[in-house]
C-alpha cells in the first residue's frame, strides 16, 4: 500500500504536467485557446473593469476602455498554443470553458501574473 500512497500523491501534484503531456503527444487534445484579455498594472483598475463586466457591458468594450497592453482593440490575442502564456496565465485560460461575447465566463478573480492582472476569457479550444 505505501507505494500507491506515494504514487497517487505526485500524481495529483503534477497533474497539470500530465494534461500538458497529453496536449503534446494528442495534436487535438486541447494545445490552443483562442483567447481575450484584459490587462492591467493595478489590481484596482483591473476590479474595477471586472466590476464593469459583472454590470452586462461587453468585454470588448471594457477591453478598449481599461487593458494596458497591444490588445486594447476588444482584448483579441488570437490563438495562443501551450507553452506560449506566462504560467498562471496559461493555466487559467486552459481552465475556463469556452464563452462568447454575449454571454461572457470570466476569471474571477483576475489572474496575478508578472505583467499585471489579468481578466481572461477563452473563445474556442483546438
């Protein structure tokens, strides 16, 4: 029993290291999101567009108004694969279903990464 013990605890440390080795050997396994963001230095600017979005405007809209980065025109970053997002960035897009503009999911909190703070929407996953 205490090698299973064992083996079941790194297995839930390093899930995510699993879902990435699968993403890697399956091409279809979920390697891409396409992804909108919003971005900011200051965590009160940052609420303070969450606290917009929860009021129904849309997330372009808030986008164009509060992000602080290139994707100012509605937060569109396009496809991004595995491996080309900053970690906590990179684990919350590939954790959030899919959603549209309409009817927007969201991180919430936003995502604490090196560049500021970030509200994360995915569009579609391949």
């Amino acid at each position: 029993m205490p090698p299973k013990k064992s083996a079941n605890k790194p297995t839930k440390a390093g899930k995510s290291e699993e879902a990435a080795e699968k993403g890697g050997k399956e091409k279809k396994g979920g390697t891409a999101v396409k992804v909108r963001h919003i971005l900011c230095e200051k965590q009160g600017k940052c609420l303070e567009a969450l606290e917009k979005l929860k009021a129904g405007q849309k997330f372009p809209e808030v986008a164009a108004a509060y992000s602080e980065d290139k994707a100012r025109q509605g937060g569109d970053l396009g496809w991004m694969t595995r491996g080309s997002m900053v970690g906590p960035f990179q684990d919350a897009a590939f954790a959030l279903p899919t959603s549209n503009i309409n009817n927007p999911i969201y991180t919430d909190p936003p995502i604490k990464t090196k560049f500021g703070y970030h509200i994360i929407m995915v569009e579609g996953k391949k």
